[in-house]
C-alpha cells in the first residue's frame, strides 16, 4: 500500500462501492480512490466480493486499519435489524463480522453518515467546533450525524422524521430534487423546512452539509432559510472513506 496511508476506507453506496488508502495525518487520500459499480443484486456476499478486491488492488497489508462505511444503522457485534438501500438479504447478518470472514481480515463497519460526520470533525467543516454539530448527507436519501463537542453519537436516522407525511428524504434528498426535477430555489424551500424541523428538536450550533451535492452549495444555499449557521462540508464525498478510516484506526488504538 502507499506508504503515505495509516488506514484504508471503504464507502459502500446504493450506486458505488469506493475505496482508497488514507493519509490519517493530514485528512486525505493518499492516492486516487477507486469505485466500481454497487452490483445490481446487492448481496452479502457479492458486496463482500467487491470489498475484497478492492483491498486487493491496493495490496492492503495485513494489520492495517480498514474501516467501512454501511448506509444503515450499525451495532458493532449485532445483527443488521434495517436497512433502505441494500439488498435486505442483510437484515439479520452481523456485517463486520461477515466481511472480516469473507475477506480474511479484520474490518470495522460503521453508519456512513456517522463515518461523514467523524471525517467533517476531524479534519473537516466540524473541526475544533465546540457545541452540537449536526452534519446531514444529501444524496439518494438523507443521512445524519450527531456531533456534540468532537463525540459522535452514533446512529441517528433524521432522514426518516416525517415531512409533509412522509419521510423527510422522500421529500427533501437530492434524489428527491432530481425525480420531482425541482430548480435549486424550489428545493431549497424543501430543505427550509427540513432543516426547520431539525432545528425545532435539536437547537444546533451548526449545520454542516455533506455529499455530492455539497460542491454546489451556492446554488442551493440562498434558498435555505434557517437561523442556524449552515456551511458546506469541507471534505465533499470523500468524508465517508476518510471517517471510516479514521474510524478504524481508533478501534484498533482501543483495542491495544
């Protein structure tokens, strides 16, 4: 692997799995990432398929850190009891564990949004932020991070409170905006009243807004009108590998 690299992060999405090996000192890639296409049935095992090749192409020594992201909630040595997303063929299946059997190594599996938020506060829009923290993902649905004072609190699913009778990621996600083929302003008053509704049980200090769609916040932005701070995540989509990563290499610093 690249010498640079301490960790390796792996983001498993509805449409690509990418991965690359990172630079934990400075918050980055140490080289280009790769990503290959999310399989059509998107098993275990044919998921677990594409993990391992990925660790192949890049020659991850053994001992290393690999951190992976997962777009449900994640109790570390429990069932998947949910899942949006994914073949529901996980739904029951200890994931970290699977996937350390199936690739032979050891891996640490966390939420994906969580993996955002643990990278946006680090290294990030988060970083030396003091309060709460809410960083949410726009994308196919809409994931979530608490971070209060730098400690994530792991698996919270603000993308399902109920907007307009439904969930708020049916209404509100950047799926949404490209399906109902909405103008940034139409959306953005969508997100006004997501982020409202946020705002109404949460009170926090700042919202930072991650995902794809993150690289164009100017076109969005104006639109949102909210009292609470909002920026753009400084590390767009590559907040998930860098997190999981970061993510691996505190769970094994733990566990020595």
């Amino acid at each position: 692997m690249i010498p640079t690299a301490q960790a390796f992060g792996i983001d498993i999405g509805g449409s690509g799995i990418k991965g690359a090996p990172v630079d934990l000192i400075n918050g980055k890639f140490a080289t280009e990432r790769t990503r290959i296409p999310t399989p059509e049935e998107s098993t275990p095992e044919a998921v677990a398929v594409i993990i391992k090749q990925l660790l192949d192409h890049y020659d991850v020594e053994d001992g290393t850190p690999i951190g992976i992201t997962f777009p449900a909630p994640v109790k570390p040595g429990k069932p998947l009891d949910f899942i949006a997303n994914l073949d529901q063929s996980w739904i029951g299946i200890d994931i970290s564990f699977m996937i350390s059997q199936f690739v032979g190594r050891r891996v640490f599996v966390l939420n994906d949004a969580d993996a955002a938020g643990l990278a946006e506060a680090q290294y990030g829009a988060a970083a030396q932020h003091d309060g709460l923290v809410l960083v949410t993902t726009l994308g196919t649905g809409i994931g979530s991070a608490l971070i209060v004072n730098g400690q994530l609190v792991p698996n919270t699913e603000l993308g399902h409170l109920i907007l307009k009778g439904k969930d708020a990621e049916k209404y509100a996600s950047s799926a949404a905006r490209v399906r109902d083929g909405l103008t940034w302003k139409k959306w953005g008053k969508r997100l006004t009243k997501y982020y409202r509704l946020l705002e109404h049980y949460f009170n926090p200090d700042l919202f930072v807004i991650g995902g794809g769609v993150s690289k164009h916040s100017d076109k969005f932005f104006p639109y949102i009108d909210i009292d609470t701070p909002i920026v753009s995540a400084g590390l767009h989509n590559d907040a998930g590998i860098i997190g999981a990563a970061y993510y691996a290499n505190q769970c094994m610093k733990k566990e020595h």
